[in-house]
C-alpha cells in the first residue's frame, strides 16, 4: 500500500511538472550577435529563463544585420515572425514606416503592467528610437558609437608614447608615418567606413549629414555630406592610402579582426569591439575618442548612436507580450544593464546603470571604457542628435562602393561624394514616395 501511494505521489509531480512545462510561454528572440557577443546574448537569455519560470526566451542568429531584418520581414509576410527581432540603427527609420508589423515598446510594457518609465535610459540612446510624440518605438538594446581603438605595444615599438593616443586627424597622419617607418603594414584602419568616415565625422564636427536634422525632422530629407570639409578629410584619407598610411581591409566590421589579431595598429570602429578585444587580442591595447580638425569651429562635438534595439513585432498573444515586457524589464535592472555595459563595451542602457558603473570604479580600472560614453551624453545639436533616414542601409552600400573607387585611386573625393549624394538622394526620393 506505501509503495502504491509513493508511486502515485512521483507520477502526481511528474504530471504537475509536465503541466508546468506545458504552461511555459516561449519568447522567440531573433539577433544578429555572433562570437562573443552571441555568447553574451545567450547568457542573458540564460540569466532571465533561470529567474522565473512563466516564460522562456529563445534566442536565434540569423546572420548579419542585413540578413535577420530581410528574414523578419519573410516571415511577418507568413505570419511566423519572432516576437523579438534585433534590428541595427539605421533600420530605424524603415521600421518606424512599417507601422503594422511592429508594436511599440512603450505600449507593450503599459499593457503587460509593467512599470516602465523612459526617462530612466541614457536620453541620447532612447532619443534615438523615440517617436516625435514621446513615445518609445523600440527597446534601446544594444547601443554603441564610434571610438578610437589602438595597439599600445605597436606604438612603444614605433617610439610613440602608448598614454597618448593622437587626437586630431594631423596627428593619427603622424602617427601612422612613425609606424609604418617601424615596420608596421598597416599603421591605420577603419570599419563601418560610412558611419565612422561620413555619419559620426560629422556629428562630431556639428556638420550636417543630411537636411531636416539628419532626418529626424521629416522624410524629405536630403543629403549634404559633400561639403568642402568632408571633401577634404576623405582627401585626406586617400592620401594616406596611397602612402600605405591607411589600410582599407572592407565593409561592415571586416577591419575589426585584423586589428584584433595585432595586424593594424589603430582603428575607428565601434566601442562594442572591446569585448572582443579584452578577450582576444594578444597586446595591450587602448580606446581614445573619434580624432577631429581642431580648425573646424564646434568641434569635438558628440558622436552618434550605432549598434541595435530590440522591436516587438505584431501579431502576438497577450502572454507572449507579458513575457516580452518582463525580458525587457529584466535587462533594465541596474546591474544587469551595467554588467551587460562592463562586459561588451556597448553604451550603459540606463542612467543608474552608468551611475553604477562609475561608483564601482570599473571606469579607474579600465581607463578608455568611459570614452563612448562621454563621447554621448555631451549636450547635441540638430546637427549632431543623430540621422535617421529611410532606405539607409542601401544609402550606406552606395557610400562603401564610391568611397572604394576613392581608395583605389580610381575616383577623386569630390567626385565619389557626389556621386553618393545623388545615388543617395534617390533612395530617399523612393522612400519619401512609399511612404506619404
């Protein structure tokens, strides 16, 4: 009779734990994190599927920024799209056009009762993705800008002083020169060419990328980055290509591995790559800010937004949405948010993430890891709040294919720039007229 009871009882719990696994509400998350950033993704997964036990979030690579976004849009066409889909920021502007395939952050947090308060997030990130009526469009996930990454090593080698980085675009020039005469091949570098060479160049100089505040004020806008001095500073940068001063090593993050493996001695690149850089790199290394032209009046401004934010796509349960409000409620928590912050090299996501950050003294014993955000929460201009314009991913492919005519001293810079406004313009113009 005992035994009967006990065996019972052991089917009873496995039948309520089978029920309680059954009532589990999954989250599909769609990124584009791949390394170790794929694995701090998964790790924060990890972290809020142990916490509780109502939901579980799952996350899936899809590729390249590019590729999760043309995925996602698949899929919300056969009604499988993920609850969650990571999208890069100059996505922005093409997911706040797609107005019934997303649903806002804000309102998911108000209808799942949770308490969510936007001011509560670094003001130039959660700017960046929120509409002109207040409202919060998407979670300000993953948020980086543009730094200057160099190899501290190389540059005792060259007989340069490894505390101090070059400032301005004169000295990076010097420097390279005192490398390269050290035997260094490739003294310089840079990824995402578009966003470090063109967006954040003048952001950092308070000198329009494109009109209507770099998009933020209306669809109509139009590009204005061949100006006399960006003109100049991509001059500048054929120059030192055809000295071997400058190494192009390709699109999107190519550059980051080639400097990460010691191959390149500097580069401007995402501050995200730190992460990848504390891990792997065999040399010591230092971050500086985004270099300037200290005869350009308003300069160093601040730079501007890069990385990713998380968008909540429609179509969903209601238990699914409370699942998604809780993940992000998660990722919000002071420590978690600093500890994601410390770990990658990605802007802090709250004020009191960043606060917390600095009274632990991270920042004194990682010198450089407070440049991105220094570099951010500087006060902004219409000029420099950020650009969010439509199409902008073809926009940055056409500036990546005229720029590579200039580093193959197949085009001159005044002509490559032309030529990029006026192929930009017109992604514009087909935006603006599927979207009135």
């Amino acid at each position: 009779m005992k035994r009967q009871l006990q065996l019972t009882l052991s089917a009873l719990t496995l039948g309520l734990a089978s029920v309680s696994a059954q009532a589990q509400t999954e989250v599909q998350w769609w990124h584009s994190m791949g390394g170790a950033l794929g694995e701090w993704v998964n790790d924060l997964a990890k972290d809020f599927n142990n916490s509780q036990k109502d939901y579980k979030i799952v996350p899936t690579f899809k590729g390249s920024y590019d590729e999760s976004m043309t995925a996602a849009i698949a899929a919300f066409r056969s009604g499988n799209a993920p609850h969650i889909l990571q999208v890069f920021e100059v996505g922005t502007a093409t997911m706040m056009a797609s107005k019934g395939a997303i649903v806002p952050v804000g309102e998911v947090m108000k209808k799942a009762g949770v308490t969510f308060d936007a001011n509560a997030y670094v003001p130039a990130v959660a700017g960046y993705y929120t509409a002109p009526n207040g409202q919060m469009l998407s979670f300000p996930f993953n948020s980086s800008t543009t730094v200057f990454h160099y190899n501290k090593d190389a540059f005792k080698a060259a007989g340069l002083d490894p505390e101090k980085p070059p400032k301005t675009w004169p000295e990076v020039a010097l420097a390279a020169g005192k490398l390269k005469a050290s035997g260094h091949k490739c003294p310089f570098t840079t990824s995402w060419v578009s966003w470090t060479q063109l967006e954040s160049f003048s952001a950092w100089h308070n000198t329009e990328f494109a009109t209507k505040g770099n998009g933020m004020r209306g669809i109509d806008a139009r590009l204005n980055f061949n100006s006399p001095l960006h003109v100049r500073h991509i001059d500048n940068l054929a120059n030192m290509a055809k000295t071997g001063l400058f190494v192009y090593k390709g699109r999107g993050s190519a550059a980051d591995a080639v400097f990460v493996a010691g191959e390149c001695a500097m580069m401007t690149g995402s501050s995200a790559l730190y992460g990848n850089i504390k891990r792997n790199a065999k040399f010591a290394s230092g971050i500086s800010t985004l270099p300037y032209y200290p005869d350009v009046a308003g300069s160093p401004q601040n730079t501007v937004i890069g990385g990713a934010s998380l968008w909540v796509m429609s179509g969903k349960k209601d238990n699914e949405y409370k699942g998604v409000a809780q993940f992000f409620a998660h990722l919000s928590k002071a420590e978690e948010a600093a500890k994601s912050h410390q770990r990658t090299g990605y802007l802090p996501l709250t004020k009191a993430s960043y606060e917390m950050t600095e009274k632990s003294g991270f920042y004194k014993q990682n010198p450089g890891t407070d440049v991105s955000v220094d570099q951010m929460i500087r006060k902004t201009t219409e000029k420099s709040r950020g650009i969010r314009l439509g199409n902008f991913v073809q926009i940055r492919t056409i500036n990546d294919e005229e720029l590579e005519q200039v580093w193959a001293g197949k085009k001159d810079p005044k002509e490559a720039l032309d030529a990029a406004v006026k192929r930009g313009n017109e992604q514009l113009e087909r935006f603006q007229k599927a979207n009135k």
